[in-house]
C-alpha cells in the first residue's frame, strides 16, 4: 500500500459476534442448565396447546450405581428422539423412570449385614424391604443428576419408580389379571436356578461366559432285556426261518446282557438324580469289545460297550485306547435295544441304602444326536428341560423327578456319599466357583467302576448377571404364567399370550432395526412359560392365597376373589407391598370372603421383569403426562433387551391388554473400547460418562452418538473422542461464522427469493431438500445418516463452498442486492441449523441461539423445526450448480498447483482461462459470475480445444484450466487484481469499492 492510500480495513463489513472460538463446555454446561430449570422449558412445551402427543416410554435403568457409558448412550438417544419429535410440532412427554425392585439392591443388604455379622433372616421383612428401599432411593437422586447433566430433558420431577406405592398396586392387580384369567398355575419344573442366591432366574437374569467343567464317560450295565422276540417276517415262517430268528435273538441277548451303555456329561453333579437314559430312533449304533488295555485306564479286556458309530473312536481315544485295543462286533439297530433297563453305576455300593438300585428306564428320546458325546444321554429329568418334558408327556414325572439339590445348591444331607456336597462355593476362590460336588461323584464313580473315562472342557455356560456365579437347572415348586392357554377377553389378535404376541410383532411394531423383529420373534415362538416367582425378599409379592391340602392341578387350589383382590390393591396403594407382611395380613385380605385357616398365603416375590412388563399399565395408562390409549410410540433399548423388557413387556401387556404395548422399538448396540474389546475395570478400558463431560463437555459425547451407527456395537476411547471434538470444532466455526455475518441483519434487509442471485437460490434448494432429510431421519430414528448430512452441508457445502465465495461480497459490498440476499440466506440458515441440531447439541444450539434471541424467557429448546417451503426447491438449478461446482473443482486444483509452486500466493492473484468442452456446462458457467464462484480476479471461458499443458481431473473430463496471472493493480480494500484499480474518486480501490465507499 502506497504511503498516501488509506487504510480501508474500518469500511469492511467484518463479522462480529462475541461467540466464542473455544466452547468452555464443561463449565459452560451446568448454567445453562440452571437456566432451563428456572424458566421451565419442559413444562412451558407441555403448555402448547393442540398437538398430538408423542409418548417415548422410558425402560427403567436399575437403581444402584453410578451410570456407565452404555446408560449414557441410551439416555442421549432417547432425548435426541423426544427433543426432535417436539420440534417437529408433536407434544413430546419424557416420564423418566426406575426399576427399584429386585435382588442387586437386596444383595447389597445381605452384604452389610454379613459385614456386620448379622442374619438377614432374623431382621423383620418389613424393616428388611425398608433398608432396600432406601438404598434404591439414594442412588435414584444420583442417576437423576447424572442424567440431567447429560443434557436429558424430561419430568425429572416427578419420574416414575417401580417402588411408587401406586406402581405397587398396579403390579399387583396386573398380576391378579393372570389370577382371574387362569393362566396363573403352580409347577414343579427345572428352571435356571442361582445356588448363590437361592433364587430362580429368568433367561433375561442370565449372561452366557466361558467356564470350564469336568466332563466324564460314565458306564451303565445292560441289567435286564425285556423286549419281544423279533418276529419272523413271511420269508421266514417257516421251521428253520424261526429256529434261525429265536437263535439270533438269543445271540443278541448273549452278546448284549452284561455290555454297558456309554453316556457323556458336563454336570458330573447330576449323576445321583440320573433316572433313564435315553438313544436316538435315526442314529447306527455298534458294539464294541476291548482287546487290549494300557495300565492307566479303567476299560478291562472283554468289556462290550455300546457306542454311537460316528463317535465310538472319540469315546476310545478318550479312554486311552488306542485303534488296535478294540473291535466291533456287530451292529445295534435302535429298534433292538427297545425293552432292555440300565443299572445305575452306584447300584449296589456298599453304603448307597439301596438310593440308586432301582433299574434305569432306557428309551428312544428325539433329542438325542451323534455330534457330540457317546450317542447316548443321562436323564435327570430334575435338572434338564428336554428330558422334563419327555417324561412330562409319556405321563411318568412323578417317577423320574428327584428332590436331591437344596436351595443352596447342595445335596440334601441324607444322600448317600454325598449329603452336604455343594455344587458351587458360597463366595468364589480366585474367581473359581467349583464346590466339592462333582469332585465328590467323580471319586465314588472311579471306585466302583463306573467311569470310562474323565476330562474338562471349556464351554459356554449361564451365569447370573449379578452374582456372576454359574447357575443349575433345578426343579422347584415355581410360579408360572402359560403363555398357550386361552386368556378370555380381547381376541382381536389372537386368543392366547403367544398367539398375541406374534401377532403384535408382524402387525403393530415397527422395527428399528428390523432384526430386532427377527430375534424377538424368534424368541417369543420357541419360549416355555413364563417363571413369575423368585424366592427373596424385595419386591412385589404374588399376591395370591392357595388352599391347603389341594393339589395344583385342583379347580379351587387357588382363590379367585374380586372382593379379595380389591382389598389388596386399596392396601397397596395406601401402604406399599408392605402391606402383605405385615402382621394379620392374611385376615386382613381375605376377610369374610375366605376362612384364612383354609388358605396358605403365598410370600415368593414376582420376577422383576414383570415389574418393568407392568410400567405401561402405570405410566402410560395412569399418569396424566401418559399415553392417551396407554400404548408408547417408542421403546428404546439395548440388544440384550429383546429377552428383557421388550419381551417381559410383551407378554405381559399380551397378557392384559390383548397386544403390544408399543408402536416402535429402537434398538442399540453394546459400548465397546477403540480396539472393539468389552469395557472392563480389570482391563482399565472403560470410559466413564462423568469424565468425558469434565474433559469435553456433554455436547461431545452427544455428538459421538449421533455420528455413531448405535444400531450396532459402537466404539469410544480416546482417539474417537479427539475425532468427535475435532467435527465439533468444525461445526462451531461454520456456526461463528454465520453470527458474525449476521450482526448488522435487519428485517427490512431480507430479500425475497425470486430477487436472489442463483447461488442464493441454490443453498435455498439445498435447505429445502435437506428440510426432507431431517425430518425424515428423525422420524425413522436415524441419526447418523441425518447429522451426517447435515454435517457435511455445513463444513463443506456452506464453510468450504458458499461462504467461502460470498465473503467477498459480504465484507466489501456495500447496500446491494446480492450482500442483503447473502444475508438473508444466512438469517435463514440460522434458523435451521440451530434448531435441526438443537436434538443432538443441546448446550451449543442453546447458546448459538441466545447470541441473537437473548430474552430473560428465550430458549431453542421451546421452537420448532421452521417450515421450509417446498417453492424452495429447484432440481434444475441444483443440476446446473452440480456443473459449475464440479469445473470450480478443477480450477481450485489447478490454482493449488501454482500455489504450492510459488508462482502466486493467493488465488486472487489468478485470471485462469477456462476450456469447457460440454456446450450446456459452458453456457452455465457463463450464466454466473464464475470468478467470483472461483475467488480469482478474472476468468476467461471459451470453448476452444484445451492446449495439452492445460491442467485437467480425470472425474471431470470436459474442463481444462491454463493458469494465467491476473493483469491490473490490487485492490487495497477488496484485494481483487483488476485494471481500473487507481482510476475511482476513492485511491487504490475497484469500481466495486468505490461504489461502497460512496
């Protein structure tokens, strides 16, 4: 600049805001916060008048720890889908909720008592349940806080609790409702069973991990063989044809009697409740002798054992015997070991009393495989639901069923050899569950003979999700509601719980994802009954009266009593389930309406599950801020939730109400590290919720979970999370940018759409198609997809494209069409993007906002999506800009080329010749201002042939650039090299300039 030009930097329209650069969330956050709670945006939305009610019914997070990554991935997504569907012109109500119930919180109980060295069952119940209930309300006050920093609106105050005396009463009376309409019954099944807890378990209690187990090849002799003789076919009916049939089946029993059935189990434990064993109708069988022998090993030469042809070398090779130690003698159809009985290997030992002397039954099962094992299964009908179900059916359980495994897991004390065994430790020994038990059978079986052989193996195995201790299969006495019995009342989707079920799925569910159908149905088609009791203390009783000395399967073994039922529900909801054991409750209750000497009161507490199945009844229908026709548009949850609240929900509300108590299910992935590992505290990967928001602010991790695919398994650590800032950063300058510029902006500024410039005109097309995509990817719950759209408009399409080119105009236009239309698109991309990311980016929107709107009661969260018209859209000039923004690509390359040269230093300082061999590209990029569109200080289009050194990208064959300087002086105010520069009233300055100075 000569010494006499002026300095025009004071003229420029620069942008001015005080938006800060550098967020500050972290100690940012917690006033806005503040400040929605004392102008009351949640209440002030459920205020406006005449909108349709859109209902997110919350799965209710367990009330006894701080949250991990995974409770903050739910909540957000869950906020983002209510926040949007309220700025989307619906009545979006957030009941946040609690399950309260249940053993973790009883267990943290037993603990302090244990470490007081008190007996939990020496206190009173009631004093017991208070304990609980206290410790669930303690950690419920900080989950609440944990959540609402998260940015998670909602009625934080008044959530609901499965403990609420009301939500007490109503999981009572839903329960009765299984009372009344008789698929309430009592069996004595196996059901997963917890040892450690002494309690049953739902499939949804259960996580599978590996575990090791002894496995062992067990012999049962062949004692009896009473079949038929075979029967002559006509060929044979003759003399010799019968002599010749009586002397094979003579041979058989010869060969047979005496020979040993092979079985194969992990469960060494459950050889003393072994009642059968069972063979496969389809499979070839063999009899195999022993010829030979090692000196460890417990076959003896001349054993016969009957093996499982495909399986017969394993079973050897396990015994130590080698391929030349053994011979097969001769095939064993299925059909010819119907009639024989088993003796069971403990038969006979000295000490046994006789326990195991009865013969063994031995038939054809379905279930049974040659894939693994022996061909062969032990039955303990006790502790195995398929063998249950056989003998269930062949009518003979009260023959096969044995009672020999106590609540705690150990063998009754009067079993022979094993009284007092426990199948797994009380409390776990470096991580080792194993009790004394199966070592104890192993040793007696070696003794007398009846192993073959022993090993382990490594297999997946159910484990408690809270004690982590592996669990049995045990028959007990439970509690069960039949899912195939006819239900009476609404038969609109079918007649039973399943039948409605499957029903509701394929009719009335949406599925996001739609394998989220898949698995649940699947699930729903092949289940058993569903287990309603537990054997503990705090929760929800079954609050149920049976009559004593009648048998479950009697007509009045229960009381159906509406008189009784609503005693019940009065009691409940005045004092909690408490109410059940209180002293004279059972007087209470029943009344005049039953003699309470002729009736047991039931004390077994309900599944949790049902607890959490039963909030539809208590949320949604009940509370005023519920759904209209108690059914929820959205339940949100994680993959492990199709066997836990979708599906308890399911077939409670199936069971209720005759359908699915919701419309759509979200469901999402498990948190893993950067490397895809499981989170763990004995790996030190895990990310905690609370130190991402005191390093980064809520808003980030809000942002990883709109820009990840939480459908699947997601990843955080902290490499993902520097990328997640980094986008942010983008995203906020975009967002600075526009304040800056929009500073000066007055109403009677704004310029209509038909008066823009087509670039103008161009970003309105794109708003209105992008309008599209937002407001269908929140509906479809899509997250990704839609901020990645918007994303990418904003760092690239607006950032990197069209603010990039109207800067110029902006900062040195003085009052002309073109900087008051820039503007006005400005006002109206404002509009958008502040409210279409005010979902995910809850603080940053709000504070964005408040630059311009910053009254005492102004909030985004309290606008809605502003209605962009459909006139907006021009798919012509979209594809005409589509042509232009593609030759601008090859003359910013071009450019950058001269300048990573040297040759200049900024493009203004480029007056490119253009070649342009597509007629209809050419006339677009002559129908606009292409210099301006390229930043340079001239353009020359032509559409001559390009020279070979002119510069070209291979996606964009029809341009071709050759770099020339632009000729003239620099402009000191807009800095465009040009050749009247220095010839205007004002030195040193554009025509342009010129006229803006005035």
């Amino acid at each position: 600049m000569c010494a006499d030009t002026p300095d025009y930097k004071d003229t420029l329209n620069l942008p001015k805001t005080d938006f800060p650069m550098r967020a500050g969330l972290p100690k940012r956050e917690p006033d806005w916060l503040k400040r929605w709670e004392e102008i009351g945006v949640y209440d002030r939305l459920r205020e406006k008048e005449g909108r349709e009610p859109f209902v997110l019914h919350d799965g209710p997070p367990y009330a006894n720890g701080n949250l991990h990554i995974g409770h903050a991935l739910n909540k957000i997504l869950k906020d983002m889908i209510v926040r949007s569907h309220q700025m989307m012109g619906r009545d979006a109500r957030y009941v946040p909720g609690w399950d309260c119930h249940g053993l973790p919180i009883e267990w943290k109980i037993e603990e302090q008592y244990r470490a007081k060295g008190m007996d939990k069952d020496a206190v009173d119940v009631v004093d017991f349940r208070q304990e609980c209930r206290a410790f669930a309300d303690s950690w419920i006050d900080v989950q609440r806080e944990e959540f609402k920093r998260l940015g998670v609106t909602g009625n934080w105050a008044d959530p609901y609790l499965t403990m609420d005396f009301h939500a007490e009463r109503v999981i009572a009376e839903e329960f009765m409702k299984f009372l009344m309409n008789g698929t309430l019954y009592q069996g004595s099944k196996p059901v997963m069973w917890s040892p450690v807890e002494e309690t049953a378990l739902a499939e949804a209690e259960v996580e599978y991990h590996d575990k090791e187990s002894p496995t062992i090849w067990v012999k049962f002799r062949v004692a009896e063989f009473d079949r038929r003789e075979m029967i002559p076919s006509d060929e044979e009916e003759t003399d010799e044809g019968r002599a010749a049939v009586a002397e094979a089946d003579a041979r058989l029993r010869r060969e047979l009697e005496g020979a040993h059935v092979v079985i194969w189990t992990t469960t060494p434990w459950t050889i003393p409740s072994n009642r059968a064993v069972v063979y496969g109708e389809d499979i070839s069988y063999g009899l195999y002798e022993i010829t030979g022998r090692p000196e460890e090993c417990w076959a003896r030469i001349g054993d016969r054992y009957i093996l499982a042809d495909n399986l017969a070398a394993e079973v050897m090779g396990r015994a130590r015997l080698d391929e030349g130690m053994y011979r097969r003698l001769r095939d064993v159809r299925p059909s010819q070991l119907e009639g024989m009985r088993l003796t069971h290997p403990l038969a006979g030992a000295e000490g046994s009393e006789g326990e195991w002397d009865e013969l063994r039954d031995f038939r054809a099962a379905a279930f049974v495989t040659d894939t693994e094992g022996t061909g062969f299964v032990h039955c303990a009908p006790s502790h195995g639901m398929e063998e249950y179900e056989l003998y269930r059916e062949l009518g003979m359980l009260e023959q096969v069923i044995t009672y020999n495994v106590l609540d705690d897991g150990s063998f009754r004390a009067d079993l022979p050899f094993f009284g007092g065994k426990r199948i797994l430790r009380a409390k776990p020994k470096k991580n080792d569950w194993e009790g004394d038990a199966n070592a104890a059978v192993i040793q007696k079986l070696a003794e007398v003979g009846g192993l073959l052989a022993r090993g382990r193996i490594k297999h997946s195995y159910p484990h408690s999700w809270r004690s982590k201790a592996p669990v049995i299969y045990r028959n007990t006495p439970q509690w069960f509601a039949a899912i195939d019995r006819p239900v009476g009342g609404d038969d609109t989707y079918g007649r039973t719980i399943r039948e409605r079920a499957l029903a509701s799925i394929d009719k009335l569910v949406q599925w996001h994802p739609r394998t989220g159908r898949n698995r649940l149905y699947s699930m729903i088609e092949s289940r058993p009954d569903w287990v309603l009791s537990r054997q503990r203390a705090w929760g929800v009783p079954l609050t149920c009266f049976v009559k004593k000395g009648a048998l479950p399967t009697d007509e009045d073994f229960l009381l159906r009593n509406e008189a009784v039922n609503a005693r019940i529900a009065e009691a409940f909801e005045a004092e909690g389930a408490d109410a059940w054991y209180k002293p004279g409750a059972k007087e209470r209750f029943l009344g005049t309406d039953a003699d309470p000497e002729g009736y047991e009161q039931v004390f077994d507490i309900l599944d949790v599950w049902f607890d959490s199945g039963s909030t539809h009844a208590f949320v949604l229908r009940d509370r005023a801020d519920g759904a209209p026709d108690g059914i929820a548009d959205v339940y949100l949850e994680g993959t492990d939730q199709h066997r836990g609240w979708f599906h308890s929900s399911m077939l409670q509300a199936c069971g209720t109400k005759g359908r699915a108590p919701y419309r759509n299910v979200v469901t999402h992935g498990f948190t893993l590290d950067e490397k895809g590992n499981k989170m763990s505290k004995s790996l030190g990967n895990t990310i905690l919720p609370e130190e991402v928001v005191k390093q980064y602010g809520a808003d980030i991790l809000r942002l990883w979970v709109a820009q990840a695919d939480y459908s699947a398994d997601q990843r955080i650590g902290p490499e993902i999370l520097k990328g997640v800032a980094d986008s942010y950063r983008r995203l906020r300058n975009t967002l600075r940018f526009m304040l800056g510029s929009l500073a000066d902006f007055r109403e009677e500024d704004r310029v209509a759409p038909e008066e823009m410039p087509e670039l103008e005109r161009w970003v309105l097309h794109r708003m209105a198609v992008l309008d599209e995509t937002v407001r269908e990817g929140y509906r479809s719950f899509d997250f990704q997809a839609m901020f990645q759209a918007v994303f990418n408009f904003a760092t690239v399409e607006l950032s990197a494209f069209y603010f990039d080119i109207r800067k110029d105009a902006l900062y040195c236009d003085g009052d002309t069409t073109r900087a008051r239309a820039a503007r006005t698109v400005l006002d109206l991309l404002y509009h958008r993007l502040t409210t279409w990311l005010a979902p995910i980016l809850v603080f940053t929107m709000e504070e964005v906002w408040l630059e311009r709107y910053p009254g005492e009661g102004s909030s985004v969260h309290l606008v809605d999506f502003p209605d962009t018209p459909s006139a907006w859209r021009d798919d012509a000039l979209a594809e005409k800009w589509a042509r232009v923004r593609a030759a601008r690509r090859v003359v910013t390359a071009a450019l950058e080329v001269q300048r990573t040269d040297k040759v200049i230093g900024a493009s203004l300082e480029a007056a490119p010749v253009v070649h342009v061999e597509d007629p209809e590209m050419l006339a677009a990029l002559k129908a606009v201002a292409f210099e301006d569109v390229c930043i340079t200080s001239g353009i020359s289009l032509t559409g001559d042939p390009a020279p070979a050194e002119a510069y070209r990208l291979p996606e964009v064959p029809d341009v071709a650039v050759v770099f020339e300087k632009a000729e003239g002086e620099k402009c000191q105010r807009c800095w465009k090299i040009l050749p009247d520069v220095g010839t205007h009233s004002h030195p040193g300055v554009c025509g342009r300039c010129d006229a803006a100075l005035g």
